[in-house]
C-alpha cells in the first residue's frame, strides 16, 4: 500500500522511468497540475496497492526521466488541504492520500502517496476541458505505464478483482468478528512477506516430470537463486506469454552451449508462471519458474558434480596435503565457475529490470545447500595456497539489491562482492580481487 511512512525518496527518483504504480511530474504549480493529479490519483485509487505521484523531475522523453527539484514559488501553492480537496472535486467515492515535500541532494520534490479504494472503485464524478471525463473510472493499465479510462476486459478484470477482494475481506473480518469463522494467520504485512507467502504456496505447483527433477536437485548439492522486485504487484507481467518472453529475452549467453537459465528444453505453466526445466547426467539440472510478480526462483546442480569433472574430484581426494589429515572433499566449486554463476545470476537480474519486469532495487538472494566439506578448486595456472578451503556449513545464502545509476556495471561489481563472499565462507580470505576482476572481464567479453 503507498504511504509516505518510511519512504525511501531515493528508490522512487533514482528509477527514472515511470511504472504502473508510479508517475512523475514536471515542477509546476498545483493550478497548472491539479488536473492531471486528480486524473492519476484516481487512476491510483482503482489500481491494486495505490501508487505515487512525484512532482519535480525533468522529462527528458522516450520514459526517461532525470531529477530536477521544485522551485520554491511552485512548491509554495502545494499542501495536504489543497491536494486533497482539489482531487476529492471530481472524485466519488473519496480518495485517500497523503503528500509532503522531500529533499534529496540538495533539491526539494512534492510526494503525493495515493491508497487503493476501500469499498468501492472510485468514479471521475465531472469532466473538466479535456483531461477529466465525467463518470470515466480510470485506472492504471498493466499495457501501457499511464493514468487511463478502462476500455479493455483486462483492466476491467482486474478492477472487479481488487473490489471482489476488499468485499471478501470485510466480511471474513465481520465474520471472525462474531464468532462465526475462527481467528485466522496473520496475512503478509510486507512486500518480502508477500513473495516468500508465493513461494511456500507455490512450490510444488509442477507438472510431474518438473516435479520429480525439482525433488531431485534439493536432494542433493544445488544452487537457489530468489529474484524478486521491491514492490508486490500480482499482475506486473499481463500475461503468461509474456512471462516466457522476458525470459528469452533476459537469458544470458556468456559461455558456448550454456544460457542462463536454459530454457530450450522442458516447459511448464501455472495459474500465473511459467518455468522450464533440464535434466541430463552430463549437464546440470535445472528447474526455473517466473511468477506474474516478476519474482524468479531457479534451482540448479553444480557443474562440479556433472560426470566429466568427477575424475577432477578423485584427483584432489589422492592429493597428499589430505592425507595427514584424513579429509577427503565432497565436492568441489571451481573458483572460475563460482564466478561465472554469480555474473550470470547478476546479468540476467540487470535485464529483467532494463526491461521493466524488475522495479528500481530488485532483491537477489543466492545459497549454496548441502556442501558441507565442498572444497574451493582451481583451474589452468592458478596459483593456491597450500591448505585447503571447504565449506564447514551445510548451507550458505546471502541477499544483496540491485539499484543505482549503471545497472550493469553495478551488476558486475554485485558479482564479485558475491563470489568473494561465498569464498570466504569456505574460508578463503585472501583471494585475489585484481585476479577475479580480470577474469570476469574475460568472460563479459566472451573470451572464457
């Protein structure tokens, strides 16, 4: 729900590009604008969880966006009281905003944060020239990013959707309320509660064969990858068709007859996903899904463990610094395909948010499970301290965020502060960073 409690001004600037739930303005007075804020409050009011309004940024067209600040006499004609009796003129039933001003770096902007209806959708109640229509509801399409009159069953859909909604929830509350229906679980109170509430609910929504190798790769040494936008929007993605097509067009191809993630091979759809799914004794295995959300789940095998690197694993067990100690290794992770999985987790997390299914700080959270006494391997002509680097955990994960100017030069920084940060788990504090730079260069460049 958008509420200015806790606002971080810096996610919603720092976008630059305007999204279903958020719209910019030029710094202008509230006479010039109040037309076109009441049309995108309105349009906020009927759209699931509201949206914002941030006045102060400079078009520089194509969605492009800078911030440019407000001036002090445009600021002066902007209050609370002005706002909300200049949207409610043409609003029925009442829309419920809140707004104030905010600094950043030295510039003040105007934040109007707009909640979705309570009860009923709100209707455009007068027309005014040729911006506001009388009796239009307007809402904010899942097509095109602006306030507009529905006149598709799509929006209208989703519309009565969000209304079903709040009506079920009064009267499950009214019901709980006397007696008639026992207590029930808190529901999600965040975004991240949101997303982890569709994962538990959805994991084992497969066909069968998807769910056979899912069970296959948590049974054993596999990655888990979780990538989710900032914001919860059921629908951020309209349609299932798209869902495959963003991941087409977000697959990374860095190495020869690899794409992250594979998605050449078996294919699976649910109420609102889609995933794939690969799996071959010489390759690794592989389950994907991407959620309607735009939250992507991956689980994936080691390719230390696929059949041709096994004979490296039994060469480092008969290697002589084991001997005195009698550990023997129960896998390996190769420091160069470490490196390469969390460049490729990165990059592909930098085009979904380049092509709008991310918002501007996406969530990646990365793990490691079952790898208790994997071993740090070398390859070609690395040089490596003499003593062994291996997992003492069963299981490792850590999260980091996406945001700020550069996506993907700051994807390839993330990559490596990734790779280092599992490396030192496995106890491998010295690694060199120089070294790590230079080869993930190499393969950006394609010449891994």
């Amino acid at each position: 729900m958008a509420s200015l409690d806790n606002l971080k001004l810096d996610s919603l600037i720092g976008r630059g590009r305007e999204a279903r739930w958020l719209e910019y303005k030029q710094s202008a007075t509230w006479g010039d604008l109040r037309l076109k804020i009441a049309k995108a409050a309105i349009a906020f009011a009927n759209t699931r969880d509201g949206g914002y309004i941030v006045i102060g940024m400079r078009d520089l067209g194509n969605d492009r966006y800078e911030p440019q600040g407000m001036t002090a006499e445009h600021l002066a004609t902007y209050d609370l009281d002005t706002v909300q009796a200049g949207v409610n003129s043409y609003a029925e039933p009442f829309v419920s905003l809140d707004c104030a001003p905010f600094d950043h770096n030295g510039k003040t902007f105007f934040v109007i944060a707009v909640s979705e209806f309570e009860d009923a959708p709100v209707i455009c109640t007068r027309g005014a020239d040729r911006e506001l229509r009388r009796a239009a509801i307007y809402t904010r399409s899942r097509r095109v990013t602006s306030s507009a009159p529905i006149e598709n069953q799509t929006d209208m859909r989703a519309l009565l959707d969000l209304a079903t909604d709040r009506a079920l929830g009064r009267e499950v509350e009214r019901l709980r309320s006397v007696g008639r229906l026992p207590p029930g679980p808190d529901p999600p109170s965040t975004d991240e509660e949101r997303f982890a509430r569709q994962r538990e609910e959805q994991d084992m929504v497969t066909v069968q064969t998807g769910a056979d190798i899912l069970s296959e790769i948590r049974l054993g040494p596999h990655w888990e990858v979780v990538i989710h936008p900032a914001k919860f929007e059921p629908e951020r993605i309209p349609s299932l068709g798209e869902c495959r097509e963003a991941v087409e067009r977000a697959q990374v191809k860095l190495l020869s007859g690899r794409g992250y993630p594979r998605i050449e091979d078996g294919e699976e759809r649910g109420q609102d996903w889609v995933g794939g799914w690969i799996s071959s004794e010489y390759t690794l295995r592989e389950h994907w899904k991407l959620y309607q959300t735009g939250q992507f789940v991956h689980f994936f095998t080691f390719l230390d463990d696929t059949e041709e690197r096994t004979a490296m694993l039994e060469r480092y067990r008969k290697a002589p610094m084991f001997k005195p100690q009698g550990f023997s290794p129960s896998g390996l992770l190769n420091v160069d395909g470490a490196l390469y999985t969390c460049t490729e987790i990165f990059q592909f997390a930098a085009r979904l948010m380049a092509d709008g299914v991310l918002d501007e700080a996406p969530t990646i959270r990365i793990g490691m499970h079952q790898i208790r006494d994997r071993m740090l391997a070398v390859s070609g002509n690395r040089m490596w301290p003499p003593n062994p680097h291996f997992a003492t955990e069963n299981s490792l994960e850590h999260t980091w965020r996406l945001q700020g100017p550069g996506v993907e030069a700051e994807a390839a920084r993330l990559a490596q502060e990734a790779t280092l940060w599992f490396f030192e788990r496995f106890g491998c504090d010295d690694f060199p960073r120089e070294s790590l730079r230079r080869e993930q260069e190499e393969f950006l460049a394609g010449r891994a």
